[in-house]
C-alpha cells in the first residue's frame, strides 16, 4: 500500500511540475509577450550602440590631442562644439529648377507613322 501511494504522489507531483512549466513556455511564446521581449532586446541593443558610439567619440577627442600636442596645433576650447565645415563651393542662392512643358508624344507603336 505505501509504495502505491509513493507512486501515485510522485506521478502527480511530475505532472503538476510538467503541467505548470508547459504553461510558463506558452506564455512566453504569445505575441504580446515576443513583441514585449523584442522591444527589450532593441532597447539593449540601443543602449550598448550608445556605449559604443560614446566610446569612439571620447577615443577620437583623446587621439586629436595626442596629434595637436604632437604636431604643436592649438586644441579647440571645448571637444563638445562641432567642428565647423568647410565646403569647396558655396551656393549664394538656392537654385532654382524650371520646368519646361514638353511635347506629347505617344509610345503607342501601333499607331500609323
């Protein structure tokens, strides 16, 4: 008798466990809950591009001063402040388009030339 009663509570207490990992599985595959976990991801993946971006920017500051100092170029006051760029050619005036009406001409080849 006990070992039938060992048994019979072992079995039940298998399926409770496998019957409530199912369940947490197909929560987690709902569409609500994959759109919930991309955005997370993209977030993550966001945030270490940042890192990354923020990364290069302070290598680039500290790579033109090591130059500027090397070559005896004065550094810009603040690293923060875009560098102005310089164009070859400057429009004075946005140009203006004109458009000029053509004549129709039909790309029918069917018909008598």
């Amino acid at each position: 008798m006990f070992r039938r009663t060992f048994w019979f509570t072992a079995g039940a207490a298998a399926g409770v466990w496998a019957t409530t990992k199912v369940n947490r599985k197909l929560r987690q595959l709902t569409p609500e809950s994959l759109a919930a976990q991309a955005a997370d991801k993209a977030i993550e993946t966001g945030h270490k591009l940042k890192d990354f971006a923020l990364d290069v920017r302070a290598g680039m500051v500290r790579r033109e001063a090591e130059l500027g100092g090397a070559l005896g170029l004065q550094a810009p006051a603040d690293p923060e402040l875009p560098v102005q760029r310089l164009y070859a050619v400057e429009a004075s005036e946005p140009a203006v388009t004109t458009y000029r009406k053509l004549p129709y001409k039909s790309n029918n080849r069917n018909e008598d030339h």
